[in-house]
C-alpha cells in the first residue's frame, strides 16, 4: 500500500513549455485534490474531484487543467509554464465517499521550477 | 471564504520543553486538520479533530468548535519535532480545505 505517489519529484521547465504532473493513489480514495504550496505560504487548492469523471475548480485554478478518468489517478497539466507557476505541488486524497470529510493524506510532492 | 490564522508564526524550544500552537478560524467548519510538514517538506497528517480532544503519544489536539479555534500541543518536545506546523480548516461538502500560513518550530538540542 503506497499510499499517493506523486510523480516526477522535481523538474525545471523553460517558460511556454508544458508538462503532466501524475498523481495516484491506491487507498480506493473517492476524493482528490491538487495543491501548490509557495515558500513560506500555505497550501492553495488548485483543484479537486470527488469522483472519476468529476473534477472542480479550487482556489487558484488559472493555468492547470485536471482530469480523472479513473479513481486512482488525477494528472495536473500546465499547459505554457510561467515563472508564477514555480512552486512545490502535492497531490492528496481522502475516503469522501458517504461521509464527505476525511483525513487527507498527501503525496511527497512535486518541485517545479520555470526558468 | 473562511480566514485562518495560527499563532505564534515561529516558535523556538529547548529539548524537553512543552508548548502550545492556536488555530483561530473565522467562521463555522465541520473539518479541521493539523499537518506537521518535515524538513524534507512530507505532510503527515497528525490529528483530524473537528470538534473534542484526542491524543497520540506526546501530541494531543483540542477543537471548540464554537469559539472557532483549536489548539496542538507538544510535550517533551523532541528535535524529530522541528518543522512547520499546518492548520487547515474546511466548512462544506468535498473536503475542501484552507491552510493556514503555518508555524514554524525548531526544536533544539
């Protein structure tokens, strides 16, 4: 039991250059959440799912897009990286299913830097 | 949306001492979180605590929900504890949470 895996741990994009982050967990999680983290900041929910096919925006969803065609995964994509868009990104699930709030558990996070 | 402020925002202990970190949220919640991010930046999920008290180990956690705010407590504090300390509180369906900015405490030899 991995628990969220969180792929790759660090990458250096170039401005206008786009990418996947992956996300995937085995707990048979109905809930799913992207965040990004700032230095010296809190978490900023980015977006979530409740289920596969099912995805919402959170905080500060401009620049990403989701997907969840599956329970287990949840890639985040940037489509034209911008410096703005340099920070740690974790990924994180909960059980959520008939009762909506569960301890979220996190993934070890992405570093990405856009140069 | 909901306001969250943890104080105080860096906290400096001894080995052995014993301290206390507030969580004070601006409105209704029915999840409330404490995370403890390490130095090599992992989230560990330490205590889900709505409402009530609850203990493990040398950390326990209070929440009185209807003074909105809730309470970590460390004791015999250890340099394993060093780190920062994340409150995060959500008020509807989805399990949507808001961090707070987070307290840093370094724990000394």
């Amino acid at each position: 039991n991995a628990g969220v895996t969180q792929t790759p741990k660090f990458r250096i994009l170039k401005i206008g250059q786009s990418m996947t982050l992956q996300c995937t967990q085995d707990m048979n999680h109905n809930y799913m959440y992207w965040y990004r983290q700032d230095p010296g900041m809190g978490l900023k929910l980015i977006y979530y799912s409740v289920g596969a096919g099912i995805t919402d925006k959170g905080e500060v969803p401009n620049g990403y897009n989701v997907s969840r065609s599956t329970t287990e995964d949840f890639p985040l994509r940037l489509e034209l990286a911008a410096p703005s868009q340099t920070s740690v990104y974790f990924c994180a699930s909960s059980q959520g299913q008939t009762i909506s709030n569960q301890p979220q558990h996190f993934g070890d996070g992405t570093r990405l830097s856009i140069l | 949306g909901i306001q969250v402020e943890q104080s105080p925002p860096d906290l400096i202990l001894q080995e052995g001492a014993n301290s206390t970190l507030r969580c004070n949220f601006s409105d209704s919640v029915n999840n409330l979180q404490w995370f403890h991010q390490n130095p090599w930046g992992q989230l560990i999920n330490l205590f889900y605590i709505p409402s009530g008290t609850k203990q493990n180990g040398r950390l326990s956690a209070t929440t009185v929900a209807t003074e909105r705010y809730s309470l970590l407590y460390i004791s015999s504090s250890q340099t394993t504890d060093s780190g920062v300390y994340f409150c995060a509180v959500g008020a509807g369906a989805n399990s949507k949470l808001t961090f707070g900015k987070g307290i840093t405490l370094s724990v000394r030899p």
